[in-house]
C-alpha cells in the first residue's frame, strides 16, 4: 500500500485560508469530510484554541480517526453523519454558528485503498461501493436491477461517459446471464464494449463508470448540493468555507453557490444597492486554485483537486 493515503491534499493552503477566521477566540471548525483525520489533525494542532466538529458517514473512518485525534480529548467531537445533515448535527451539539468549514471531497483514500469495498477498478472486489455500509442499496444492486435507460442516464450525468449506450447494452446482456457480483468483470465488460479510440485516453476505461456508480450509490451529488448552501449558512460574519473537489461535475456546484453568494441580487439601475441585496460572501480564490506540481509529484491523489473558498462578509437579511 502506498503512503500517500495519509497525506491530506492542498493541506497548507486549506489550513491558510482558514486561518483569519479560526484565529479568533472561541473559534468552532466543521471538517465534514473526516475520512482518516488528517485535515482535522493538522486544524487542531495549527490553531490551539479552535473546537472541532468532524463527520463522516463511514465508521470505519471514525473508529480510526477516533484513535489518532484522541490526543485532543474533548476539542474534537466526531459524528456519524453525512455532510449534507451538518445543519441537524450543530442543531444537537448546540451550535448556533460556526467559524470555518471545510470539505474534501474525494473518496477518502482509505476506502480506495479497502480491497473489499469495490471502489478501486485495478483491484477485483465485490461491487459495494457504499460509503456507509449499514445503509442502502450497493453498486451490484444497481448495475443488476436499474432499467437500461436509468443507466445510460447516470453513466453520462454521473461519469461523462460518451459511450454510456454500449456499455449498457453489454450489462443488460450479461446481467440476464448471471447477476454482477464483482468488479473484475465489469471491467472486462467495459474494456470489450469500447470501441479502440475510446480505450486509447484517459486511463483506465472504466473509470468514468466507477466513478457514476459511486455517485449514484452515495447520492453525493444531492448531498454536496444541500451541503455547501447549508454550510454558508452556518457562517458567522467573518467565517469561511473551503472546498476540495475532485471532478468537474461536484466543482462546478460549488462554484455555482459561491458565485450565487458574492453577487448583487440588485434589480438593475438602481442608485444606491439596499443592504438585503448586497452580497453575501466574498471569493477567496479566483477561479479554483490547483496542486503545484511538486504536490502531485508527491501524492498523486491531488491531481486532479480543485480548491475554491469564501468568506462571509454579511448576515442574511430576512
């Protein structure tokens, strides 16, 4: 196994945007992304007052983050939850605001790394695929019992898989065989469906399908879409959001939201803008920042992240 699964992505410069807003006395941070514990690790070693707040669907993760963030005794309180339920959780902790949040959102590295959770497409293993794996349906359930179109439709909004219909044809085909139980053959399946050109980019081709099914499976497009807006509005004035994405589909909710937030909602032409219309947050990035190339050089996990990161700057006007 690599190391590379305990270096957290972009960690300085999360930690660096965050730092104005949890440098102030009686700071709380929310790491809604627990995963392995690396980001909360680094926020609670870096600013030693703040209070944290970590969730994470996958108890698993908890159960070893629990360990590694023991040290902090009660400066860290760990939830099982899903991020988009943050709202739920500070409502029970008895947490009427907060300071910083962050969210990576990337499979945790753990699990990609758990030859028994379907994730990784290198590697055969039953088709799970579930982050929270006391709840829902799997990837096997999905790939054996949805109707072709339903199909074809996550593979192309979820994966941006052109060849979304061949693929399908060829699973509704073998699944009447014998139901998908493990992942090798669904990657031999999509290897024989693609036509050569297609095999010929972007890496392995069953990528973009993994990726789809893990969408689907986890809902985690629904989940960052209730998530970000819920998180901006857990914000004191002067509190911040970062955001790690790792795919174009979750980055481009983000900046949808952030965009939303900075912007006048002024009608046009009018000479002085009114409080209730002026924006809510400031951009913090232009456009999404990268990892330098020493960073992928290290850990090729943050190839492909995107951070973007706001600051609240005024209260919601009802």
């Amino acid at each position: 196994m690599s190391n590379d699964r305990h270096v957290p992505v972009m960690l300085q410069r999360c930690l660096d945007m965050l730092a104005p807003a949890l440098e102030r006395p009686g700071a709380v941070v929310v790491d809604c992304t627990l995963g392995l514990g690396g980001h909360s690790e680094a926020l609670l070693q870096r600013f030693p007052e703040v209070r944290l707040v970590a969730l994470d669907r996958d108890k698993e993760a908890l159960r070893l983050s629990g360990e590694r963030l023991a040290p902090y005794g009660d400066r860290a309180t760990l939830v099982h939850a899903v991020y988009d339920e943050l709202p739920e959780v500070l409502d029970r902790l008895g947490i009427p605001e907060v300071d910083g949040v962050l969210f990576d959102l990337g499979v945790s590295s753990m699990q990609l790394d758990e030859a028994d959770r379907g994730f990784a497409y290198a590697q055969d293993a039953p088709l799970d695929m579930r982050m929270d794996q006391t709840t829902g349906i799997s990837a096997a359930e999905v790939l054996n019992t949805y109707p072709a179109g339903e199909l074809v439709r996550i593979l192309r909004a979820y994966g941006e898989e052109k060849q979304a219909k061949r693929i399908v044809s060829a699973i509704v085909r073998e699944r009447a065989k014998e139901p998908f139980t493990n992942s090798a053959r669904l990657v031999e399946l999509i290897r024989d469906a693609l036509p050569q050109a297609a095999k010929r980019t972007g890496g392995n081709p069953a990528k973009r399908t993994f990726q789809a099914l893990r969408i689907e499976v986890n809902h985690e497009l629904d989940s960052v879409e209730k998530a970000i807006p819920a998180a901006v509005k857990a914000l004191a004035v002067g509190g911040r959001v970062v955001v790690l994405s790792y795919q174009s589909l979750e980055d481009r909710i983000v900046k949808g939201v952030f965009a939303a937030g900075a912007a006048t909602t002024a009608p046009p032409g009018l000479p002085v803008v009114p409080e209730k219309y002026q924006p809510r947050l400031k951009l913090l990035t232009r456009g999404a920042e990268l990892p330098t190339e020493e960073e992928v050089a290290e850990n090729r996990r943050a190839a492909p992240a995107r951070l973007r990161g706001v600051e609240r700057i005024r209260k919601d006007v009802p």
